[in-house]
C-alpha cells in the first residue's frame, strides 16, 4: 500500500523527475521513488492511438502499433495540468497522457519489489 493511503486529502505529484540512461525515475511528494524504463514506458502508452478506444458497445478496438528504435528514445516531457505526464518520443509521438495515478499504477505492477 502507498504512503499516500496514509495521508487523506494528499494528491500524488511528483517533486522530481530526471531520465536516467533508459530510465525515467520520479521522486513522489510522498518519498517514493518510481523507475520506468523507457520501453516499457511508451509500450505502456495510454493514447487512443496506442492503447485503442472503446466502441458504442465498450468493446476496444486495439491498433497495431509498431515500434523503432526511436519510438523508445525520450526528447523531453511535460506537466500537463498539475495531474499528469506527458512524453515527447524522438519518433514524433507526443499525445499519451500519464496521469500521476496512472504512472503510479505502472511502477507498482512492474516493479513491486521497489520502493514506489
């Protein structure tokens, strides 16, 4: 469990983030530390583009998306909004949004022996 469950009314942000090699690391208000690499990261895109979109029935059509070497390389990232992330990939792709809950999420699931 997150130390966030520990302090209501606390919104999860980031007070650092630096890529790191092939990393992106995130230090969290609340102490934790999060590291993705940066494969992982951007076949983790939650685009429509990416990820797909659901139909009128809510069934989710995924595209086929193919990668380059490119497609795994960060040029720069941004706070959007005070709630979320978002890359700049040397391939051109800039529309996946990270919200910090979402990036949270992710850290857990892939590294649950880490700190995050």
């Amino acid at each position: 469990m997150s130390k966030l469950a520990n302090l209501p009314g606390m919104l999860l942000e980031p007070k650092n983030i630096q890529q790191i090699g092939n990393e992106l690391a995130i230090q969290w208000n609340d102490e934790t530390e999060s590291f993705f690499d940066l494969q992982l990261l951007r076949r983790a895109c939650p685009c429509a583009a990416c990820g797909g979109e659901p139909d009128v029935l809510g069934n989710i059509m995924r595209p086929n998306v193919s990668y380059t070497e490119a497609s795994f390389e960060l040029t720069g990232f941004e706070i959007v909004g005070g709630y979320a992330l978002l890359p700049r990939w040397r391939d051109g792709h800039g529309t996946g949004i990270y919200s910090f809950q979402y990036l949270r999420r992710l850290a857990e699931v892939n590294a649950p022996n880490q700190s995050a």
